[in-house]
C-alpha cells in the first residue's frame, strides 16, 4: 500500500507519461554528494542516518600493543540514506545516480547496495 500512495504524490507532481526511474536502497549507503542527489532525483521517499567512526589517539609512548590507546567517535559526522529508501527520477539520469551511488570499498563492508527498478512508467 505504501509504494502506491508515494506513486500517487510523485504522480500529482510529475506527468505519468514521463519515463521514470526507480532505485530502492538495500542498505544504509553513503552519497558523498548529496546535494547532487536531490538535483538528480524528481523525488525521493528516505531518511538520513548520522554516522561517526571511531578514531584512536595513542597516549604515552604510544604502542599499539602497549595498553595506551584510547578511543574517542570521530569529529566528522557523515548522513547516509537509510536501507530502504526509494529514489525516483527520469530515466536520462540514471547513470548519473548510479555512479552516485556506486563505491566499490564500501560495498565491500556491506555498505551502498541498491536494486535498479526495470520499471519505466509508474501507473
């Protein structure tokens, strides 16, 4: 039911003839450009996950193995889109988002996986 209420709002903005796009999100995926993204996509159904690592800072001699590193969440705080989040977009851009979306390391870790709707037209 929920995919076809977001088709609905999509459709009241854009014209069903329009050839779209669709990609879902597997898996939380980070977009370095984000603001490329929202100029790409007609619309988009997600939400923002804020992400931090954790860095370490060596103390004393600073050995690794010695006991004297501490760990403390990284200054830098990334927003990624949550798994399950849907993009929409005209078809012309594509291989822009996809080449957005695509990050080989981070795919690696589980990270940045989306499924490319075959769907052309929402009805």
């Amino acid at each position: 039911k929920g995919e076809n209420d977001l088709k609905k709002l999509y459709l009241l903005r854009h014209p069903a003839s329009q050839e779209q796009g669709k990609i879902e999100i597997l898996s939380p995926a980070y977009v370095k450009e984000l603001d490329k993204l929202n100029d790409l996509c007609d619309f988009h159904w997600s939400f923002l996950i804020p992400f931090r690592n954790l860095t370490f800072v060596k103390n004393g001699q600073g050995r690794l193995n010695s006991g004297n590193v501490s760990y403390n969440r990284g200054e830098t705080c990334y927003n990624m889109l949550s798994a399950g989040s849907v993009l929409f977009f005209d078809e012309a851009n594509k291989e822009k988002i996809e080449i957005l979306l695509n990050n080989e390391h981070l795919q690696l870790i589980g990270y940045n996986y989306f499924d490319s709707m075959n769907n052309k037209k929402t009805e």
